[in-house]
C-alpha cells in the first residue's frame, strides 16, 4: 500500500527521510471480539514485534474496511475512515459512516488525547497510527478502544507497516505482508447494566 502525503500547510513530507528496504516483523496479537453488542466498549489490539536485526522507522497500522487490498472495490479499504463503511445512498459530502467510534486511539494519552483530539499516534492519514521508531526484539501494542455503533456483520482489515509512504516494508518471516481481518457480529441489543450493593456499574454481555 502506497501510503505518500504531504503534512497540512503545504510543510515537508511526513516520510520525507524513509529508508528503503523490507524490514521482518512478528505478529505477536491480533484481538477483536466476534460477537459484540450495540453500544459495548471494547478493543482491537495490533501487537508488532521487531524480529530483525535493524530498526523499523516508523512502525504502523492502518484499519480498512473489508480489505487492505489496493485498489478495492467500491466502499472497501481506505475509501471509508477507519472503523466505517460507506453508505451508498447518492449525492452524500461524505458518504463515511461509523460502525464503531473511537473512545481511544493508540498512543500516549498526551493533550491531545485528554481535550478530545486524536492522540499521540495520529497521522496524515485518517485510517493510520504510527507509534514511531520500532528497535530490534521490541515490540509495538496498538490498542483502540472502541464503542459499536451500528449492528449487523462487519469485517475490519489491518496491515502493518514499516514507514508512512511505502519506501519501507514490513514483512513477515515468510516474505508475505503482515495483515489480516476480523469479521464481527454487532448484536442489536445493547449491554444491560445495573447497580450491584456495592454502588458499582455492572455490564452484562
């Protein structure tokens, strides 16, 4: 995946000094419940580990919808924001709608993140976080937590990469890209809660 994007204000490129090359990753956890409930908190949490012997760049995640694949049809991969699909009535601005909203995207829980903006791992753009320079045998935990919004059966993609503009590639041991999916059933009833004689919030799934 091509991933090339000059910053806001016309400023340097935001991989401007990215190396080339293919850089060996381990997924060490890839987690999304597969039955959830309308309005349930939950997360999705990427795992990467360095199992090279150089420094990754810049590792990152981008959230598709259905696939990552490029190009996708219609609707699918980068043409929705992340944790969204697109809605196919005509003549929407925009036609991006949220099956889950982010309570909490990777990162540090900096200013951005406690005023209500994106957080310390937001990039250029809107379907990736990178959480910076990854050194050998280490390893990157993307965490989002997230609130289901829409019910029925969704399908979330995730790819992992070394680098903000495709110079450079993470890759698995095998040589294949490191990516996947999870396919998830949204149930229409929501959670219930209730107070427990100790004065705390009970949520049954």
């Amino acid at each position: 995946m091509a991933l090339a994007l000059s910053a806001c204000g016309g400023g340097q490129n935001q991989a401007a000094s990215e190396p080339s090359g293919k850089f060996p990753v381990a997924v060490s956890a890839a987690t999304f419940p597969a039955s959830q409930r309308l309005a349930q908190h939950t997360h999705l949490v990427i795992a990467v580990r360095n199992s090279g012997d150089k420094a990754i760049p810049n590792v990152a995640v981008t959230i598709c919808n259905v696939t990552c694949a490029y190009p996708a049809r219609k609707g699918e991969g980068s043409s929705s924001q992340a944790f969204a699909a697109n809605n196919n009535q005509p003549y929407l601005a925009n036609p991006s709608r949220p099956l889950w909203i982010i309570d909490r995207a990777p990162g540090a829980c900096g200013y951005s993140c406690q005023n209500g903006g994106q957080g310390a791992a937001v990039t250029a753009y809107a379907n990736t976080w990178a959480l910076g320079r990854l050194a050998p045998g280490k390893t990157a935990r993307f965490d989002w937590a997230v609130t289901a919004v829409k019910p029925g059966n969704h399908v979330v993609a995730w790819e992992v990469a070394a680098g903000l503009n495709g110079k450079a590639k993470a890759v698995l041991a095998n040589g294949a890209a490191p990516k996947g999916t999870f396919a998830v059933k949204v149930n229409t009833a929501p959670a219930q809660s209730y107070v427990n004689n100790n004065g705390q919030i009970v949520t049954k799934q």
